[in-house]
C-alpha cells in the first residue's frame, strides 16, 4: 500500500492506550500496548508495552519507528457508516420539515438527479469522502446515484483519499416525482452490470461495488428479482431500504398480497444474503427478524434520519436479541450529520426513548454502542474477517484519539480512566479530537493528498 506521498509504508509499532470490541467484551481496554503494523498495512502482533524486544524478536520484525502515544490519546478501531448517501450530502441540515415519502419525492429525486452533471458529482463527492474520514468514517457503504460515470467518480474519489468503500449505483424504475430521475428495466441492468464491471477492473483495494436496488417502492418485481440474481451469481454485497416508515411499510403490503411481510418481499426476490444490509427495519416483525437471521442478512441502525425524519424507533435491543447483525448508519441525509460519533449519541438517546417508554427496556450502554460503531459495522458488510477491531491479520483501520486537544470540546479530570475517557469522547468529542486516521495502514487524515482533476 503506497502512502499518501506516494513511497512504501514501513513497519510500525504503536506504544500506548488500545480501546476495541471483542467477542467478550464491548469495549477492552489494553493500557500501555505495542500494536505493530506490517508494511502491508496489517496488524502483525499486539502485546504488552515492556514486550517490545522480546515481541520484535519473536516476530522477526523490526520496526522502522516506534510511536509513543501521549498521555490522554488511545487508538479506537475506525467507525464504519453502514449506511450513507453520498449526493445527499449536498443538502444535509436542511429539509427535514415531512415525512419520508414526500421527502424523498420533494427534496431527494430532484437533487439526486443533478448527478447527472459529473462536475457537481466530483464537488460533492469529495466533500462528503473528506468530511466523513475526518470524523473517523474508515469504512462507508455509499448510495449513489442512478447515474453510472458519476457512481464510479464516487469510487475513484474513495480511493484516492485511502477510505474503504462499498458504493451502489442506485437501481429504480419508478417514481411519479421527477420525470427523468428513472430508469427501464434493461437500463438499469446493463448500467448496473457496467457499472459493477468498470469498478472491478479498476482493481481498487479497498472500493467495492454493491447491488443498490433503491427500495420496494422504487423498483418492479421484476427488476429487483434481475438485481437479485446478478447478485448471487457474482456473490456481491446487497443494500437497500426495508419498513422505515409506516405509511411505506402500508403500500409494500398493498402491493405485495401475497408475501408474508416486507422481509419476505426481498426474500422472494434472492436479497436477502448474508452479505446484504438493509437500513432502518423499525417496524420489523419477530418472524421477520428471524428470516434476517436465517439468512445472515443485517441491519443498518440509522437513528438521526428515523428521528429527523419521524419515521420511528427500531429496538436494538430486539434485535440484538435476535441475533441479527446490525451496525450504525448516518444514512446522510435523512439524518443530518455526517458523523459516526453523531450516530453513537443518537442510538444512545433512542435507547433511552424506549426505556422511558417501556421501563422493561434494557437501555443499551455506551459500550455496547461503541461495539455497534466498529465491530458491529464491520458484521453488518461482512467485512469483519478484515476490520472492526485490533486483531492480529486483520487491516489497521484506526483512529488516534487526542481527549485534550487545545480548544477541544472536552474537560478531562485529572485521574479520568480509559472507560471514562472513551465515553466522554463518545459523548462530547468531534473530528478536533480524531488526529490521525488511518486505513489499512495509511495515514489518510491528516492527508496531504491532492485530489488533481
Ligand atoms: N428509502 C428509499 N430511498 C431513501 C432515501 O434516500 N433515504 C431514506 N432515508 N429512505 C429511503
Ligand atoms: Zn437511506
């Protein structure tokens, strides 16, 4: 992996506070860690700081520096946005005055539809590409747009600036709002399969394509069953939109007498894989969490855009309880900020919502979500063998978090403790704290990469 300017990456060791979900716990603490970074961008080992000799002789690795974290910073594993839409990006913090179905055909299509216009994608696209990695968004799984050239521009723009990406060329075939913002059925397949095409023999590292039918309303039975076998047939990730809103949830019943619920519509159609993730199900049935967990489909949290929006409150806890995967998602811009740390806090505050409606609720805790923004994203793309948390083999996807940057937003006492720390960044922090990113082993924030058109 080159870094941004351009020569190999060395061997690495980090010294100093690790915080990261496991399989046991939430969020470990590692006081005083070495974690060393291959040339390769992978974790080669983790141990305890006054192992460092004994670690780089019996991995034969000798580090070209050893980095001494400061007293009050940590490493965090990167965020993972499960759920974003990039063009829409360009209006985030605003219209968020109706509910979905209006909204999308008020606000959403029309602007969506200037994506044609490949100048406007690039600005738009760098900006959301940059903003979300300055707040600590390694990895985001992107809608973009019906349009193919500018979809593959949103790919390019990712990998040049060294974030790990899935994005989707938006597939529908209907919409009464916006006259040209649809596509015919053979469009939409051939665009997807060139799109999908064009993507992969770029050879990216870290960008991949993924089947993006918009949702039930926007797509005919008969395309979203093409897209569900183009799907299969090439083993690609899946994503779309499942019962977010009431009233959406009322016409797929409508239109679909026959199947048994919304989850059943995409079964029938073959997306629903373990390598689909599908954003909001607020309204999901017991029987239909089941079928999500049968067929290792997951859940894409997205707790701004169901409140800014008033579409509802989905239960995390039911569906943890159910052993269905599920991450966190901005879903950007439905929810108004792009910030992973934003989704933290509102997942947190929809918890709580429920319990002060249902005393009964367990609330989730900050850790828990914290697993929810790393290791559970990670899960929900079934990208979890190479990210989501500090274990060795798996990408140095990573966040240097700095608790006491001058002029910052948080206050520490001075006997705070790890957890503490963490949870008052989860709490209170923003990209001033976040001083370093880094994506399979490449310092991307700060970056000096010039995006040159
Ligand atoms: N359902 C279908 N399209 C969209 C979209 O762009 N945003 C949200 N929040 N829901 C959708
Ligand atoms: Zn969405």
């Amino acid at each position: 992996m080159a870094n941004p300017d351009g020569a190999a990456e060395t061997k690495r060791v980090f010294r100093g506070t690790l915080i990261h979900a496991t399989r046991e716990e939430a969020a470990k603490v590692l006081e005083d860690a070495l974690l060393g970074v291959d040339a390769d961008g992978k974790i080669a080992f983790i141990g305890e700081g006054k192992e460092l000799h004994r670690l780089s002789k019996e991995f034969a690795f000798s580090p070209s520096s050893v980095i001494q974290l400061e007293k009050h910073e940590f490493f965090m594993p990167g965020m993972v946005d499960t759920h974003i839409h990039a063009p829409q990006y360009s209006y985030a913090g605003t219209a968020l005055d109706m509910p979905l179905l209006d909204w999308l055909n008020t606000y959403t299509f029309p602007v969506e539809s200037r994506f044609k216009d490949q100048n406007f994608a690039r600005e738009v696209y760098t900006q959301v590409v940059k903003r979300t990695l300055r707040n600590g968004t390694t990895t985001a799984c992107y809608f973009a747009t019906i349009h193919t050239d500018s979809s593959l521009l949103l790919g390019h723009i990712a990998d040049k600036l060294g974030q790990r990406a899935l994005v989707g060329k938006v597939c529908m075939d209907r919409n009464n709002s916006v006259k040209h913002y649809k596509e015919t059925i053979q469009e939409s397949l051939e665009e997807t399969r060139r799109f999908i095409a064009e993507l992969l023999e770029k050879k990216y590292a870290l960008v991949k394509p993924v089947v993006t039918p918009r949702f039930v309303l926007s797509c005919s039975s008969t395309l979203l069953g093409q897209l569900g076998q183009l799907a299969k047939n090439n083993n690609l990730h899946i994503q779309s939109h499942i019962s977010e809103n009431v009233e959406e949830v009322k016409i797929v019943k409508e239109m679909f007498p026959d199947s048994d619920s919304y989850t059943d519509v995409y079964h029938k159609h073959n997306l629903l894989t373990n390598k689909t993730v599908m954003a909001h199900g607020c309204y999901l049935s017991d029987e239909e969490l089941a079928l999500f967990r049968e067929t290792g489909a997951s859940l894409s949290h997205c707790p701004n855009s169901n409140i800014s929006l008033c579409s509802g409150l989905l239960n995390v806890r039911n569906v943890l309880n159910h052993k269905v995967k599920l991450g966190l998602g901005t879903d950007v811009a439905g929810g108004y900020s792009a910030s992973m740390l934003d989704a933290v806090r509102r997942a947190l505050d929809t918890s709580k919502i429920l319990t002060v409606q249902d005393p009964e609720h367990v609330t989730l805790t900050f850790e828990e979500v914290f697993r929810l923004a790393t290791l559970g994203g990670s899960q929900a793309l079934s990208l979890d063998s190479q990210i989501g948390n500090f274990e060795v083999g798996k990408d140095f996807d990573a966040l240097r978090v700095n608790v006491t940057v001058p002029g910052g937003p948080i206050d520490l006492i001075e006997h705070d403790k790890p957890k503490i720390i963490l949870e008052k960044f989860l709490n209170l922090g923003d990209d001033r704290n976040i001083v370093e990113v880094y994506v399979a082993g490449r310092k991307v924030v700060p970056s000096s990469e010039k995006l040159l058109y």
